[in-house]
C-alpha cells in the first residue's frame, strides 16, 4: 500500500481516561469507527473512574509539542480533534501547532469539566481557548454548560452560539443533553445565524466520554473529505446508537459502545 492508499489520519490531542470511556481511547474508538487512523496525543493523565475525576496531571507543554511536530512530520494528518487541554501552557502550545497548518480542520471539544462535575479548566484556560483556540476552529462542539462558561455574557443559548461564532469558529454545534427537554435538542450555528436544530430521544442515565464521540467522530468524517455540514449530521446518528448500545461495566456512568457496528450480534442492545 502506498501513502495515497492509506487511510485519514486524524490527530487527537486529549487527556487519558484509565476507564476507557472518555478522552483518548473514546477518541481512537469513535476515529478507527469512521474509518480513519488515530494518531493520539497525550495533554493530561487523569485519575478518574466511571463517577468522577480525582485528580490530573497536565502534561508539560513541550512534550506536548514534540509529540504533535513528530507526528505531523511524519504522517498525512487530514484533520486535528481538540478535547481536554489541561492547562494555559498546553493551550498556547496547541495553538503554536495549528497555526503552522492552516488549512486542516479542527474539531474543538471544549471539555471544562467532567461528566460527574469535576473542574477540568480554569478561568485562564477557557480565557485561552476562547482567544487562541477559538479562531483556529472549524467545528466547536459545546454542551449547554460549556456554551454558557465560554460565553458568559450571553443571556440564552442561542445568544451563546452567535456569540461563540463572533469569537472566531466557524461552526458552532451545541448539545442539549443537559437541558431539561423531553427530546435531546442540538442546535447548529454558522454564517452569523442559526443553521438547523436536531432532535434526538433522550435515553436514560448519563454517559461517560458522549461529548469526546461526537467531536472525534465529526473529525474523522471531516477527515475523509466529508463536508462540516453532512460529518455533523453524519456524526449526531453514530454517537446517538453508540450511547444506545451503551453498557453500565462500572459504578457511575454508562460508557458508550463506539464499535456497535462491530458487534457478531445483530440488534443487540448490550444493556444489562
């Protein structure tokens, strides 16, 4: 096989989750689904299990960096997935990377906080992600909470979405889960207006690393020359029936079941 042959290569830079349900294997898991290569760079280690996060680690910036350059070097990158930072100083090192690839697609998950709460930025890190990092996106995939952290100045969510284009993404998918709504409502932004809502049943329970599936999805979709519009629907529909074929394998959340499609069981659900 030569390099024209080979598979989209898509680079995540994210924490590791030792549970496997969110940050770098939630990302390789929903990558490798939409047919592409993970290349996965580390920005935090994380002490967490399927409840809460007891503590990280951010990774020093420079390692970061290097572990970016010595991929990027070597591999086709085709498109860049951004989930949980860590720190300011892996913020500006992230931002030194994309500026010298403008042209690849970045798909930015804003992760503030954990699915149990824990507090995974600070003030200074969404400060430099709504400056550095904003304007270097092309998809910004927040939930409601996230939305409202990153536009605090916003009084409803849709001002939010407006205003998270004006600071720079290019497209804005924000995430219902965390709405009291009988349907689960997405609401897509882009070209300074409001683009298309979706709606999606709401299952119950929550769900470890759902947020980390969708924007590692849509990157891999984007990655294999899908248009940001169809990769966003394309991606909404695997994430819904990866949390439908979910598993309770812990103690707190349920974690998705990103390789469904892979299952020798045709309709199996995998709830227990």
């Amino acid at each position: 096989m030569n390099q024209n042959d080979a598979v989209p290569v898509v680079m995540t830079l994210a924490g590791n989750d030792p549970t496997g349900g969110a940050g770098i294997q939630a990302d390789i898991e929903s990558i490798i689904s939409m047919g592409c290569h993970a290349a996965p760079v580390i920005t935090a280690l994380t002490v967490q299990d399927t409840g809460q996060v007891i503590g990280f680690a951010p990774v020093e910036a420079e390692l970061i960096i290097q572990q970016a350059r010595a991929v990027l070097e070597d591999m086709p990158v085709a498109a860049v997935k951004i989930g949980m930072v860590g720190s300011i100083e892996a913020v500006q090192a992230i931002h030194t990377i994309l500026v010298d690839y403008p042209d690849l697609p970045v798909v930015l998950d804003p992760v503030l906080a954990s699915g149990g709460g824990a507090e995974l930025a600070d003030e200074e890190v969404i400060g430099g992600m709504r400056s550095l990092l904003l304007p270097l996106t092309t998809v910004l995939t927040p939930n409601s909470l996230e939305a409202r952290r990153l536009a605090p100045e916003s009084d409803n969510l849709d001002a939010c979405g407006m205003s998270l284009l004006d600071q720079g993404a290019e497209f804005v998918l924000l995430t219902g889960t965390h709405e009291n709504t009988p349907q689960v409502r997405n609401v897509l932004y882009g070209n300074h207006r409001k683009l298309e809502t979706f709606s999606w049943p709401r299952l119950e329970g929550s769900y470890h690393g759902s947020g980390c599936t969708l924007a590692s999805a849509i990157s891999g979709l984007m990655a294999q020359g899908t248009e940001p519009l169809s990769a966003i629907h394309e991606a909404q529909e695997f994430t819904w029936q990866a949390l439908n074929h979910g598993y309770r394998i812990g103690m707190g959340q349920r974690q998705p079941n990103r390789l469904f499609w892979a299952s020798p069981r045709e309709g199996n659900d995998h709830s227990n």
